[in-house]
C-alpha cells in the first residue's frame, strides 16, 4: 500500500510538473570544485658564453620559481583562473654587469663578482576568465598579466575563443595577446656618465662612444592560431602557427660587445666593454608545428612534437620532442621525454671581437647563435582517483614530478626539476 501511495504521489509530481511547462535539463559544470595547482622548480645552469662579458665568460646561474593556480568555478558555465608566482636567481654573470664592486681586484668574466646585480626577484600574476556555451561546443576566454623585476615590468592583456564541431572531434582556437614591456635600462658599469678609474691599462686613452637607446619600451603582439582533431580511436592531431612581432629596444642593454677594430682596455683580468649589443628595433617570428598523439594501449601513449620556427633576423630552428607516458597502475604514471632542438645564427651575431664598430647591428648572446641541443627528462606522476589525501579542505587529485637535463653543443649545460600538486575543493 505504500508503494502505491508513493507512485502515485510521484506521478502527480510529474503531472503537475508537465502542466506547468517543459523540466528544465541539468546542465553539467565546465568546473565542478575548485582546483589549486601548487607549481615549483629549480633550474641551474653553466657555461662559458656569457653576452654580459660580450661572449666569454662564466653562464653559471640559479633560480628557484614556485606559483600557486587557483581555478574557481563562478557558475556553471564560467571560470575564473589566478596564476600568481616569484621567481628568485642568483647569476655569476649579470654579477658583473659592475664587476667593480668597490674591491680591490676586479674579478675574471669567467667569476662572479658580488655586485648587486647577481640576484635578482621576479614576481608575476596571470589572471583569466573562460566563459563556455550551453552545448560546451564555444569557449571565450579573456586574460592579463603582469610581472615585475629589478630592470623590466611588463603589462600583457589578450582573448581567445575556441569552437568544437563534430561532435568534440575538431577544435579549431584563436588567441591573441599584446604584451607592453617597459625596461630600467642597466648598462655596463664603465659605459656610465662619470666612470673613471685609474687602474685602466690599454694601448691608448679608454674613450668609449655610448649612443643611449632610443626608446626604453619593448612591444609584442601575438596571434596563435591552433587545429585539432581526432583522426580515429587511437589518433589525435594538432596544427599549431603563431604569428609574433615586436618591436622597440630588442636587444639587452647590460650585454657587452668588444669589436675588432678598437683597441682593448682592461682593468686587471676584465676587459672592459666597446658597446653593448644592437639589434634591430623591430622582430617578426613565425613558428609551426604539429602534434600528434598515438594511443596504443592501456599501458602505452606516445606523443610526438614537431616545430619549425623562423624570423627576420635570420634564424632558422627545428624542434622535435617525444613523450612516452608508460601506465604502471591506476595510479602511477612514468613518461620517458627527450627533445632535439637546432638553429641557425642570426645575421647579427658575432663572436668575441669579430665584429666591427662600422657595424650597425651586433650581438654576441650565443642564444642567437648556431647551436643545436639535447634535452632527456623522465617524469613520474601519480593520480589519487578517490582524492583520499587532503590539505585542509581539499583533495589530492595528482602529483608530477619530472628531472631534465639539457645540453647545447656551445657547452651550456642545465639541470631542471619541477614539482607539481594539484588540489580539488570538496
């Protein structure tokens, strides 16, 4: 009798429900809880072509980043993301941008001087906002960004929107940023108004002519453009093309030239600067690249990356990396990556006193060099399905932690690890 009574009462719910118009349909969330990303890495690097001596000298340098992403769910169909971090480094060699330091000796380029310059903080937030449609099949998205340091800030804003058809199978985004950078030019310690010291030796009198930059700002506009499908059960596709053009002060204002055709003057062991690098004050850049992810199994992925870039200031590069995540259980993930990477030099590029103060344009950062490099890492991530593990109101959803280690055939070696948590709110 009352489980007539209840299907009774439940039919007149449905009735009533039905005189008053269509149930509305439940409509999933883009973002069900709240996530927190806890995001930290240590980089360390060494070498011998440091562009703040003018392509010799000590590249030895450290830094410790971490950033915390807060992504909250506004209502159903939006979402607010935070990205707020700080970026510490210690470098032996923006040290000697004044290797002076008021000692006695002037340290070698190959050693780090203790000037102010050797450590510095950065510190940035990158707020955005994604909006979805009903059928989840268009995305729009707004962002920001804003990052500080001793001699650069930097302002960016963009949007982006992105459509799916065919039932999840394509995807085709667009996004566009501006970035409006601003530097607090540091130069050379010796290229400064007032600089004298009596310790200078050299054929002749140390006389150096520094134009001042004609602008302090550096400008970047950005257009990505990205295609994406799935190609079958175990294929999945990408096409990739940015379109960036900058232009204002290009080059580093602190980074040393020593020409060919001038005499050298040093104080002690350190050579002291002709100029500093000159590069043109406009840049256009065109990667494109491909991705394609091939499931074989339940225990095997791999993921494959080609890129190929070029610019108006003559580079031409290559980039080709493999991921192979390898499923040991539900939880435990291990993936393999190794990463080619090769370029041309650019016009301007010179090494350690071969070019000549006639020049125009000049440079020697060796990242503008002829190199090719080799990257090998091994990642280990682990996924706690039930989110069991908490920190105060949220759950562990996922840890990654992944070691790299790259060399560049101009002798730079680095080391990286990064470590990240992501936490989901109840």
């Amino acid at each position: 009798m009352k489980i007539l009574t209840f299907i009774l009462l439940l039919g007149s719910i449905f009735w009533s429900r039905a005189q008053e118009g269509p149930i509305s349909t439940y409509k999933k969330r883009v973002l069900e809880a709240a996530e927190v990303n806890l995001l930290m890495s240590y980089y360390q690097q060494d070498g011998e072509h440091a562009a703040v001596t003018g392509g010799e000298g000590t590249e030895a340098l450290k830094d410790v980043s971490s950033s915390i992403v807060v992504s909250l769910p506004l209502n159903a169909d939006d979402v607010l993301t935070v990205d707020v971090g700080i970026s510490a480094y210690s470098s032996a060699s923006t040290s000697n941008i004044n290797p002076l330091d008021g000692s006695n000796t002037v340290v070698s380029p190959f050693s780090a001087s203790s000037g102010a310059s050797r450590n510095d903080v950065l510190v940035y937030t990158n707020p955005s906002y994604e909006h979805s449609s009903d059928d989840r099949n268009s995305i729009w998205r707004a962002q920001a960004s804003f990052s500080n340091e001793f001699d650069y800030f930097s302002l960016g804003f963009g949007g982006g929107y992105t459509r799916l058809f065919n039932e999840k199978n394509t995807e085709i985004s667009a996004n566009a940023q501006v970035f409006l950078d601003h530097w607090n030019p540091q130069i050379p310690i010796e290229l400064r108004d007032g600089f004298y010291d009596d310790r200078i030796t050299g054929d002749g009198t140390y006389n150096p002519v520094f134009a001042e930059f004609s602008t302090d700002k550096r400008n970047s506009y950005a257009i990505s453009l990205s295609f994406s499908q799935i190609l079958g059960r175990k294929w999945q596709a990408s096409f990739l093309m940015d379109l960036v053009l900058q232009d204002g002060l290009l080059g580093t204002p602190f980074q040393r030239i020593y020409f060919g055709d001038v005499n050298d003057f040093y104080i002690d062991e350190f050579q002291l600067a002709d100029d500093v690098e000159r590069l043109p004050d406009s840049r256009f850049k065109i990667p494109l690249g491909i991705r394609m992810n091939y499931y074989l199994n339940d225990f095997f992925i791999f993921r494959g990356y080609y890129r190929f870039y070029r610019d108006d200031w003559g580079i031409n590069a290559n980039t080709v990396s493999l991921e192979v995540p390898i499923k040991l259980s539900d939880s435990f993930t291990v993936y393999p990556i190794y990463r080619f990477y090769t370029q041309t030099a650019s016009d301007y590029f010179y090494k350690t006193e071969d070019a000549l103060s006639t020049y125009i344009f000049y440079t020697s950062d060796y990242d503008l060099s002829n190199f090719h490099a080799h990257q090998y890492g091994l990642g280990l991530q682990y996924k706690d399905v039930f989110a069991d593990a908490r920190l105060f109101l949220f759950g562990l959803k996922a840890l990654d932690l992944r070691l790299n280690r790259y060399n560049r055939s101009d002798g730079l070696d680095a080391f990286i690890v990064t470590f990240g948590a992501t936490f989901v709110g109840e």
